[in-house]
C-alpha cells in the first residue's frame, strides 16, 4: 500500500489538491509560539481534513494526508534549514507519511453521507490516527517529542486540565476531534449526500 502511495505522490505532483494540502498542513502550525495564535489550533486542521475526504479515492486521499503532514512538519522545522539545508525536504517527506493514515481515517468515516455512525467513527478515529503520528514521532530516534499538536495550548489552564488526565496526548486527541466536528459539520450541511464513491479501478 505504502509503494502505491509513493508511485501516486510522484505521479500526481501537478494536482492542485495535493499543493494545497501541503499549505494546509502548514496553517496549524501557527498555534506553536512565535505566532502564538493558540486557538487557531482547534479549526486549523479543517481546510486538511476536507481536502483528504473529498479525495476521489481511498489511495488519493492517503497521499493528500501524506502532503499535508509534509507542510505540517516543514513548517515546524523551518528552523532546521541552516543545519540540514536541501535534506530538510527528504527528512519532512519520509516522516510526513505517517499522515496518510490520517488521510484514510478522514476519508473512510466522512466521505460521502456521514450517518450518525459513521460521524462517531470519525470522532474516534480521526484523531487516532493522529495521534499515532505523533507517538510515533516522539521516538528518542527522531528526537523525542516535537511539534506536539496539544503543547500549542500551553497558555490555557482549563484546556490543560485535560493534560492531567491523559497528557498532552489528550490535549491533542480533543484539538483534532473538535476539527474532525467541525468537518462533519460541514460535510452534513454540503448539498451532495450522495453514498461515499467507490473506489475507481486501479486506484
């Protein structure tokens, strides 16, 4: 599946969708200090989380997630570009990829009509999803925690709160599935309630 997305992402370098998921990816990281604008933390995901679900395909729609958690993580380690230089790119590519499970999540539980059951899917297994990104990014060998979508709300003791029940990683799960809320929202107002499209052949 993974050399399928790859062969996908190098195919398809001229599609719209994927270059905005990548500027996508970046907009959360504007809760993280310097910009401090915590609260964008919880709709930031939004604009990402639409491109994946309104993917034609379950596989496009893994490689959208995949480009988005590319912008995620170069715009979170910008910094980095006087040390690494050119190798950032790779470095933010190889990890990114961890978001096309993201992007599967989205598009299973909130492409097409989003029964009740499906939204309570999604508000589980979205952020799931996310959260594996994140553990598994918080490995010493890559570093140790960074860019943990739950510290950008530092500043917020009644957010925090949840930090003393389960972590940041609680932090986080709550800020993405207020997103994946926000996203089921709209997808429930969207005139088209048409079934979730099948998957096209050989894609």
């Amino acid at each position: 599946m993974l050399h399928r997305v790859r062969t996908s992402a190098r195919r398809g370098l001229s599609e719209p969708a994927r270059w905005a998921a990548l500027l996508a990816g970046g907009l959360p990281v504007l809760a993280f200090p310097a910009p401090n604008l915590e609260l964008l933390a919880w709709v930031g995901l939004t604009p990402g989380l639409l491109l994946m679900v309104t993917a034609p395909a379950r596989r496009e729609a893994a490689v959208r997630g995949w480009w988005f958690g590319t912008g995620y993580l170069l715009a979170a380690m910008y910094w980095l570009i006087p040390n690494l230089g050119p190798g950032l790119l790779l470095v933010t590519l190889v990890i990114g990829a961890l978001w096309a499970g993201v992007g599967l999540a989205a598009w299973v539980t909130m492409a097409g009509r989003v029964t009740a059951g499906r939204a309570a899917a999604a508000l589980v297994l979205v952020p799931s999803a996310w959260l594996t990104t994140e553990y598994l990014r918080s490995w010493q060998g890559f570093g140790g925690p960074w860019a943990v979508l739950g510290v950008s709300q530092w500043q917020h003791p009644a957010v925090l709160a949840l930090a003393a029940v389960g972590g940041v990683w609680l932090v986080t799960f709550a800020l993405v599935m207020a997103n994946t809320g926000i996203v089921i929202a709209v997808r429930a107002r969207s005139p088209s309630r048409s079934p979730r499209p099948a998957r096209p052949p050989g894609r």
